[in-house]
C-alpha cells in the first residue's frame, strides 16, 4: 500500500541510538547465516528504544511475576521470551533444565503474561526473543539483539554490505526514517532493496550469456574467466550510483594533463581502470594491451584533491572503478553477497537462484512506539498495582488475630507508590500546600501551638487544617479571624484537590490507609472481618488486563447504561467494513486471521485468543483497515492524535463483531440467532454449551468459529470465558453456575476481561467471604442478566418460559427470593449434616464430664492407671510392678468406669487429685443414653441432606433427561459385585453376594433409553451411554455376569474408574413410596419437589443406611470395654466417613 510517511522528526534523544546503529553496521554490515549467537547491542539510555526496555524491565519487576517465577524457581539470567512462549531454566537441586510455560499450560504463566506480552510486542513484534533485563541481572545494560533493534525503528537486517550502507548513510544524512500508515519504514532501503532486484536480474543475464557463449565455443568452465565477464547496471541501486560517482572521480583524473604526461602516451589507451585495494591504475589499450601505473607515481603530478576524491569514491563503492561504468561479474556477485560459482552445474543454479531472490518483508512498527502517552499509561497501571498491593496487604496485617467485629484504624499513613494516580493527584497539591505551610501567618499559628515550623500540615476536603503527630493524631489549627479573609482563599483552592487526593493532602505526600481505598473507590472496612473480606476483593484489580483486552470497549458492555456507540456509529462502521470488503468474497474474520494462524480449535484457552487477536492487530491488513475506519469516522472516535494507534485498533475490533453481528449487544442474553436461556442448554456442561454457540447456523460461512464466538462472549457471557471451569458444573440450573455468574458480572463491570485472567476456583473462593455492599448489589439485587431469574425458570419454580427482557424489578425480586431460600435451605441441610462436629462417644463424654468438672484441665490427659495391689509383707521388699496402660477420665467414662468412685484407679499426675472428684461422679449420665439420641438424629440429617444432594444433581440435568424422569417408565437396579474371595454355593443355590451400597442404577424409558449410574460418596449422577438397555435385567440376575461397573467404586464409596468392569448380579429396588400417584407434569417441571426424584433419592440413600446403619445401632447395646473406649473415637469417624466423603 502506498502511503505518505508518517513526519515524524527524530527526536535528539535519540542521536545516540542512531551513532550505536552506525558503529555496528559499519563493524558488522551482515551476520552470517551460521552463526549461533546473535549479535546484541547495548541500549543507550538516551532513547526511545531504551523507555521501552525500562517499561519491560519494569514489567517484569512487578510483584505477582516475581513471586510466580520464584514459585517455578526460575534463572531469571536464562530468561527468552519468544512470541507467547517463556523458556528459562528452573534453579533446582538436580540437573538444570530448560522449561516451556506456554498459555495453554496450567502454570499459571498465563495469569502473569498479558501486561509483559503486551509491551514485548511493541519491542519484539516478530517474536525473536527478548531476554530478562535491568537491575541485578546478567543483563543490566540493556544489551538486545541487534535484529530486535533494527526492527523496533522499522529497518530489516541488511542482506548484504550495500544495504548496510545505505541505512548508515541515511541514520548519517537524516537521521531515523519515518514509517507509512502500514507501519512500513520510508527508509532509502526499501527503493534500493527494488533496484537491487533489478541489478540482481541483470547480473543473472550476463552469468547466462556468458555460460551460454563458452559452452558454444566448446570452452571448458573458467571461474576466473567467468568472473571477468563485464556488466553494466542500469541507474537506480547504490551500487549503479557508487560507480557512477567513482566513474566521474576517475574520468577527472584521467582527462587531467599532468595524468597524460606521467602515464605516457595515451592515444591508444580506450579505457581505465583503478582499484583502490591494489592502489594501481590500469590503462586498458583498443587491442587490450594493459599498463599499470601505481598512485604513488601520480601524486606529484596529478592534484591531490582529485586523487584524494577518487579514492574516496571507489572506498565507498568496494570494488574497481572503470571508466566505462562497467563492473566485473565477481565483483557484483561479492558485494552483493554470493560467491562465484565452482562448477558449470553451480552456476546455472546461482543464475536460478540470483533470478528468484526475494528480501525478507519489512518489519511492522507499532504505532505505540512513539506514544509516550502509553509509556505513561503502563507505568501509570504499574504504579496502581503496587498500590492496591499495598492496600491487600495492609488490610490482612490490621485485620490479623483480630476478632470479626473488633474495630481497626485506617490512619496508618505510607508514600503511595510514585507514578500512580493518588500520588500524581497529591503532587499536584503538594505545593501550594507547602507554600501555605510557609506563610507567615501559618509560622505565627504554629509557633503559638508549640509546633515545629516544619510540622507536617494535612489539609482534608472541608478545608480543616490539621498537624500531625508521628502517631497519626492531628492537632487542628484554627485560622484567626483576622487572618481568614487573606488565607481562606488558598485553603479554597486547595480543597477541591484535596478531594481529588481521596479527602486529604499531606506536606509530606503520604496518603492515609483510609484516604488510598477512599481514592481507588473501595468501600472503608468497619471492622476486622470486613477488612478481611476487603482485602480478598481488591486482590483481583492486581491483575493487569491491557486494553486491547477489552474487546467492547467502543460497544459498551450488553445491557449497561455505559457510553458506547450510537445507532448512526454502529451503521457507519458496518457500512465502512463493507465498503473495505467490496472485492473480498471471505468473512472479514477469515480475512485478518489469513496470514496469522489456521482455523483454531475450539480447546484453545482464550489466553492464547487473545495473545492471537493481538497479532491479528499488527498485520498490514488489520491497520490498512483500522487506517481506513479513522479516516472516515467522525473526530469524537479517532480521539488526538497520540490516541490513533490504540483506537484504530478499538475500531478494527469493533468492525470484527460487527461483522458477525450487526446487532451485537443488543439483546444482552443472546449471540448472534441463539440465546443464552434456551432450555436446550439447561443443565448442560460450560463447554458443551459455548460448543453449541460455535457451531450454530449462522457462523457456518465463517472458518474462525472459536476466535468469532470468543469476541461475541467476551461481551456477551464473558463467564464462558472463564479458565478450568468443571465439566459437572451444570449451566443455568446449578448453584455454582449462578453464583460464577454473578461474580463475573461483577468483576466485568469494574475491571472488563478481568475474569479472563482468573479460574473457576478462585473466582469461586471469592463468592465462599463475605460480601461487600457493592457486590452485594450486583450478586442480589440488580443483577443485569437475570441469571437468577434464568435459574428460577430452568427449575420450574416460575413461569415466564421462553424468557423476555429486560426483567422488571417483581420479577428479579422473585428469581432472587426462590434462589436465596432454596439455596439457604439446602445449605443449611449440608451444614446440620456434614459441617457441623459430629458426635462420637468421646465428644458426648468430655461435653458431659466438663459440665460437672468445669474447671478441671486434665480431663483429656491419659494419666490414670488401674490401683497396684500392695505387698501383704512389709518386711519383704516390693516387686517391680507396670503400672499397665495409660487412661483419661474421658476414656474410663466412656466405659463406665467412673462409677461408684474411681477405688480401683490411681493417678501419675499430681495436680489430678482423684478424691476431689469423687462427689461430683453421681452427677454424671450413662456415655451410650446421651449418646444414641445425638447418634439418631445426625444420621437422619445425613440422610436428609444426601436426598437433597441427590435431587439437587437431577435437577441439573438437561430438561429432556427430567421430562423423560418423570413421564418414562422407572426401574431401579442395586449391583452386587461378586468379591475376589467368595465361594461359589453349589449349583441351583442362591448367590448370596453383598450389595455394593454406594450407587445404584436408574433406568428409565424415554426417547431414548438412558441408563443413569447415582453414585452417593462423591454425590454425582453419570449418564451411561454406554450401557444398553438390554443389558438390565427384567427383575434381577440369578447368576453372576461381566458387567460395565467399578466394583470398588461400589462396595467402598471410591471414585469409579472409567473402562472398569466387575462380575456381579443386577438385583431390582422396590422403589421408595411406591405406587406413586400420577401427577400433572408441567412443560418444565420442579424436579426438586416431584415425587419420582423423591423416590429416587430415598431408595439410593435407604440402601446405603441400611448395610452400615444397623451395624453401628448393635455397638451402642454394651459398653465398650476401655481398649475399644480408647479406640472409640477415631472408630466412630471412620463410621461417619463410610457414609459420605467428609472434609477432615
């Protein structure tokens, strides 16, 4: 593309960079194919180039990568970013290895990567390889290689020496060239690379009718006669203007008389020749008789100025000059970087070789390079970063070992960290503060309150004046009334900025804790768990998302009230991409991705999206677009001028979803034909859904599905963008998915594509603290998608199916009511169940002994042991006698020995005294009767809770699964493994084998005929598709058979093994409650509350209770002996854990 160059001056610092360019092409004109290290150059730090490396450095040096690369142990001197990719060696004790952290991998080099990637790619656009720089490292002084150099100022490694010397002498004449609208350098190199081309064709056609003409006078092959074939090029390249100029320089020597005196008789001579390596004329006669003559006989007859001017031209031209302007073919081939060929077969392959070269294609220069607006932009994000890192931490010191509802102080004061957005705000007043401080009258106040004239003033945004203590107590200084008049005006002209600091302004430049959250808008913490709670949620705006990121930016997030573009913009931008596309018949998406990457997969992580998104930006046909859209569009969106580069590629982005959907965000709950809450979806997995979404209709044209969908979504849903989300997770109809909703809308609506650096868990983690009031508006109240509303309607607990938007404020009250109650009860379930302390014997004992022994600490010490019986004799000595093992009273009243007063047992701790106890053992209550009442009734809460799980899990199945649960015919199949040591009985007996408890089979009849395994110790609901229906029995097996089941699995409540098979019986389950009565069933039903999951659940759960159950009801009928009362304990837990998988 033809473009007029970009007129840009070079800036004067940059003069060194350009001296540094010169000295090492001029040491160096081209690095040899072979060689294996790259040249480097060192970074003057007086230039642009050396601002980028400093903000990369600084990349680099932010907290959260350190702390990263520390976890990896990683050789920050091995350091190589390429492209994506980071190689480094780890710092292990065994043999050091290179490692690999890609954005695919699950090193979490994807979280910390995009700020890094996105400044690397200004530098290092192609990817070479950009190592670790700055500080103490092996690299402090900024050395690059000299290719990233040379592309970071637009020019491409010189080929051969000519090309070296023509950047030399434009760095020397002009200084650094410009570029055009494509990022393409304006440099001299580009027409002389196209003359070149052409010099290159010509030398290929002399080496041809030179090879041609020995071989038809049936000459052998002669490399040194083959090199002196003459050439002549045509005007155009430096080397046609070198010899052109040395020409001229010899023709003036030549044609001088003294020359013709000191070299004879020259009639005869047609032509001449000097080389300045040999320092010799040559004086070529018509018959071809040569004379020499050297220089040195010349130079007291010929004037200097024209031999010094001869020499000068033929050194910058590196060959032999002739009057005739002709060069020898060896000549041309060495300097434009080829050897003479050795054979006749090798020089018909350098003519075919010298026909078909091609340079290497001219680096792209971002347009952000000479921004220093974005320089300032990223120190700035750093700077902030390091702020809300301070605040993190701050917060978590203040609130440690501190109660929930202790009160803290928020008025330790820090130095903001320099560059951010408060300091730069508190040094804008800075000043005038100081000169308030200064004025007599404020000298005069302070000497009259005792204080310092250099006290430390803070001056908040009621324009009260305060100085402070080193212990952060102000004293308040109260203008005169004769002074107000003349001081009341600077105090006015500094509230306002005083408010813009975040409430206060300090002599000092320091910033209360409370001033720093108040300034970055967080909520103020009232006690220590809110500071907790606080501090969790800030930690996210650690994260750095660069701003080609935010894909809808100029769009504005689907159903906000945010800025974004008009009806007319929209149109305008359709119409222009259309217009750009007239003579293109592929989808604009396709079109940008061509050069770029094939069709992608759809298990590319959307980091890796992103990272190629970001190429996409720089190609030469993304910006001859984005070029296109700014010269069009109105002022109020090409923005100034240092604003072009990162708003060209806001509109190419934009023109992309536009491309796919020119109604994009519209519709908040809908991409492209498809929306969001459509029941097909209900229930079905995060990855199958965004599946559906890629291969709907209306992206069939397009190749790039996962790319179009990922910039739709980023929008859209930008929680289908969410890392490492499970496959379990049910969509819409799942708590997990509305509350992963909820707190993806939120972070978007603060911090767009911050979710995209997040995963499931910790986006997860979040929603398990407490809420802040902010949050808790978005999750609750206001949230804009309705997502509760969604799950509501996908449960059947409300109507209103197929779903219109947007939801007026009764409908999102009543989604919210019917998520929170139901969600609150089923929390309450698991918590009375499984995370409240379960009773045991031991428990039951110590709660019973401490009501009577309050004060005594030594109820849990192992230190009594049954009473030794004495010697009858005196006389005789006493035996040596053990004392036996050790007990707690704890342990003797599980196995009621306390009674009737510890006669038989003595004590080897002395504070322990026996006797005084003795008075309140009649008070205590028989172990086993308080004990079996607690026992009952946390089982029937565990099994409770468990129905509850398991009607839970079937309520997250797809809508088609329910219907067919409550409309199909239900059997239900218990497996019975056969174990590895069991005897068969003889033939025609029963097989007598024990049922795995653990799972059961539900059948169910339905189109088509599915086959659910319910597995209750990992609470989980698998569909079978494995299995056909024909494998169930019609009531149950008599003889054992191979079946598709994990035996483990369901006789010890295991995770079941894929592919597994067991030999075993299928025996039919009476169905809980059955004959169920006929029920209506609603196009969406409640499966929570419909019978038939009811009986379900029941049975499942009643089968597990009924194998362990009795058994642990028949060891209350005795005491336990003190062995089994010692053990009793752990026992009891080990019973619980049978039961269901608990957190320890």
């Amino acid at each position: 593309m033809t473009a007029t160059a970009s007129s840009i001056d070079t800036p004067p610092a940059d003069a060194p960079i350009i001296q540094t360019i010169i000295d090492e092409l001029s040491s160096c004109p081209t690095v040899k194919p072979g060689d294996t290290t790259p040249r480097a150059i060192s970074i003057p730090r007086q230039s642009l180039l050396h601002e980028w490396i400093e903000l990369y450095w600084q990349s680099l040096e932010r907290s959260d990568f350190l702390e990263w690369a520390s976890a990896f142990d990683i050789d920050l001197d091995t350091f190589i970013l390429k492209g994506n990719t980071l190689h480094a060696c780890t710092l292990g004790d065994g043999p050091r290895e290179t490692r690999t952290f890609d954005l695919d991998d699950n090193s979490g080099w994807w979280q910390v990567a995009a700020p890094i990637l996105a400044i690397a790619r200004i530098i290092d656009p192609a990817g070479l390889g950009l190592p670790y720089v700055g500080g103490k490292s092996a690299n402090p002084r900024y050395e690059i290689a000299r290719r990233i150099v040379l592309e970071f100022y637009g020019y491409p490694e010189p080929e051969n020496r000519l090309q070296a010397q023509v950047i030399i002498n434009e760095l020397k004449a002009s200084g650094l060239a410009g570029t055009d609208s494509d990022g393409h350098t304006t440099s001299a190199l580009v027409a002389e690379r196209n003359a070149q081309s052409r010099d290159l064709c010509a030398i290929a056609d002399a080496l041809e009718i030179s090879i041609n003409t020995r071989e038809q006078q049936s000459l052998p092959y002669d490399r040194l006669k083959l090199g002196e074939t003459r050439v002549r090029l045509s005007d155009g390249s430096f080397f046609a203007a070198a010899m052109q100029r040395a020409t001229q320089a010899l023709l003036a020597v030549t044609r001088h008389p003294s020359f013709t005196a000191a070299a004879g008789e020259t009639a005869s001579f047609t032509r001449y020749r000097y080389s300045a390596r040999q320092q010799k004329f040559f004086l070529i006669a018509s018959d071809g008789t040569l004379t020499e003559r050297l220089s040195a006989s010349l130079t007291s007859t010929v004037p200097p100025s024209l031999l010094d001017a001869l020499g000068a031209a033929a050194e910058a031209l590196g060959a032999d000059v002739c009057s005739d302007y002709f060069f020898s073919l060896d000549q041309l081939l060495e300097g434009y970087g080829f050897d003479m060929p050795d054979s006749l077969a090798a020089a018909w392959e350098r003519v075919s070789q010298l026909r078909q070269k091609t340079w290497k294609a001219l680096p792209s220069v971002s347009d952000f390079l000479r921004a220093r607006q974005s320089i300032q932009g990223w120190q700035q994000a750093f700077a902030d970063t390091e702020d809300c890192r301070h605040m993190t931490r701050s917060l978590l010191e203040l609130s440690a070992r501190r109660d929930d509802q202790e009160n803290i102080s928020l008025e330790q004061a820090s130095r903001p960290e320099t560059g951010s957005a408060l300091s730069r705000a508190i040094a804008e007043g800075q000043p005038q503060l100081l000169q308030l401080r200064g004025n007599a009258k404020i000298q005069r106040l302070l000497k009259r309150k005792r204080l310092s004239p250099h006290s430390r003033l803070a001056l908040d945004a009621t324009g009260e004046l305060y100085a402070i203590a080193s212990d952060h107590n102000g004293t308040r200084l109260t203008l005169p009334v004769a002074d107000q008049p003349k001081l009341q005006p600077l105090i006015n002209a500094l509230k306002p900025l005083a408010l813009a600091a975040g409430g206060t302004l300090r002599t000092d430049g320091r910033a209360s804790l409370a001033q720093m959250l108040t300034f970055y808008e967080i909520p103020l913490p009232a006690n220590a768990g809110e500071a907790r709670a606080t501090a969790l949620w800030v930690k996210p705006s650690q994260l750095m998302t660069p701003a080609s990121m935010h894909h809808w930016y100029l769009l504005g997030r689907p159903g906000s009230q945010a800025k974004k573009l008009s009806t007319s913009q929209r149109q305008l931008i359709v119409g222009l991409t259309q217009a750009f596309m007239t003579n293109i018949s592929e989808p604009l998406i396709d079109y940008l991705c061509d050069s770029v990457a094939g069709e992608l997969e759809a298990s590319v992580t959307p980091a890796k999206i992103d990272a190629m998104l970001n190429q996409i930006l720089t190609t030469p046909r993304a910006r001859k677009l984005g070029n296109y859209l700014l010269d069009s569009m109105p002022p109020e969106l090409t923005g100034r001028r240092e604003l072009r580069p990162i708003n060209r590629e806001r509109l190419v982005i934009t023109a992309l979803i536009l491309s796919l959907d020119p109604q994009a965000g519209r519709q908040p709950n809908k991409v492209l034909d498809q929306s969001l809450d459509d029941s097909f979806f209900w229930g079905e997995s995060f990855t199958e859904v965004r599946r559906f979404l890629t291969q709907q209709f209306a992206l069939t044209r397009i190749k790039q599905k996962t790319l179009a969908t990922h910039l739709l979504l980023s929008g859209i849903a930008p929680v289908f963008l969410v890392r490492d989300i499970p496959e379990s997770i049910a969509y819409l109809s799942g708590y997990p998915s509305v509350k992963l909703t909820q707190i993806v809308t939120y972070l978007e609506k603060y911090a767009p594509a911050i979710s995209r650096l997040m995963t499931y868990t910790e986006l997860m983690t979040l929603t398990m603290h407490p809420v802040l009031p902010a949050v808790g508006d978005t999750r609750v109240q206001s949230s804009e998608h309705g997502v509760q509303v969604d799950w509501a309607v996908a449960r059947g607990l409300m109507d209103g199916y197929p779903r219109t938007r947007p939801d007026d404020a009764a409908t999102l009250s009543r989604g919210g009511v019917a998520f929170v109650k139901h969600s609150q009860e089923l929390f309450n379930k698991r918590h009375l169940a499984f995370d409240r302390p379960l009773p045991t014997p031991y428990t039951v004992a110590l709660a019973d002994l401490r009501k009577v022994f309050s004060d005594n600490p030594y109820l849990e010490n192992k230190c009594l042991h049954q009473r030794i019986t004495e010697n009858p004799d005196p006389s005789l000595p006493t035996p040596a006698v053990e004392t036996g093992p050790l007990y707690s009273l704890v342990e003797l009243h599980i196995a009621n020995q306390l009674q009737p007063g510890l006669q038989d047992w003595q004590c080897i701790q002395p504070q322990l005294d026996l006797a005084q106890l003795k008075s309140g053992l009649p008070r205590l209550s028989a172990v086993t009767e308080q004990f079996r009442p607690l026992l009952a009734t946390r089982l029937r809460r565990m099994e409770a809770a468990l129905i509850a799980m398991i009607k839970e899990l079937f309520c997250q199945r797809p809508l088609a699964q329910r219907l067919d649960l409550e409309l199909g015919e239900l059997k239900l199949f218990s497996v019975h493994p056969v174990p590895d040591d069991f005897v068969e009985p003889a033939a025609g007996a029963e097989w007598n084998v024990p049922v795995g408890p653990f799972a059961i089979i539900v059948s169910c009849t339905g189109t088509p005929h599915r086959v659910y395994e319910v597995s209750l110790r990992d609470t989980c609901i698998v569909l079978r598709r494995d299995i056909q229906p024909s494998l169930l029995p019609i009531d149950s097996d008599s003889v054992p058979r191979t079946l598709p089941f994990d035996a483990r699995a369901y006789l010890k409540g295991w995770p079941p093994r894929s592919q597994s098979t067991c030999r075993g019986l299928l025996k039919s389950l009476p169905l809980q409650g059955a004959p169920l009565a006929d029920a209506t069933v609603k196009a969406i039903p409640a499966t929570f509350t419909s019978p038939r999951i009811e009986a379900i659940a029941r049975t499942a759960v009643k089968q597990l209770f009924d194998v362990y159950e009795p058994k642990a009801l028949l060891r209350l009928k005795k005491s336990p002996s003190l062995e089994e009362a010692a053990q009793s304990h752990e026992r009891w837990l080990t019973f619980y854990q049978t039961l269901v998988a608990l957190n320890p």
